[in-house]
C-alpha cells in the first residue's frame, strides 16, 4: 500500500535524529536535515512541509498553498 504523504525518519545508531524524507502525492519530494526552519514544497499540489524543533520536541507540519 503507497501512502500519498509520509514521512521517515533516519536516525544514527545511538539514536541521533540526522534527517526526515518526505513523502507527497505519492512522491519522494526530497530529505530535510533535523534543523530549525527546514522545508520542502510539493511541486505537484504546493503543499509546503516544515520542520520546527524545540528543546525536547519536534513539530512536521503541512501547509497546504494555493498553486
């Protein structure tokens, strides 16, 4: 079953988050570094995902924008 959003997230052995690929519309659109303010956009349907991290905590959001 493909997922039309998704996200993996690649860690190092002792659990280091080092990066987070995007999945959307079906499609790998590209890999975000674990840093503050990172985004990818969907070339397809716009939609804009960010990467916002805190002290003890992370937030993936998706923002839909008009094409």
């Amino acid at each position: 079953m493909t997922k039309a959003k998704d996200y993996r997230i690649n860690q190092l052995a002792n659990g280091q988050i080092i990066s987070i690929e995007i999945k959307c519309c079906g499609n790998h659109i590209g890999e975000i570094r674990f840093l503050d303010g990172e985004t990818r956009t969907c070339t397809i349907c716009g939609t804009e995902h960010s990467l916002k991290v805190h002290h003890n905590h992370f937030h993936l959001s998706r923002i839909k924008h008009p094409n």
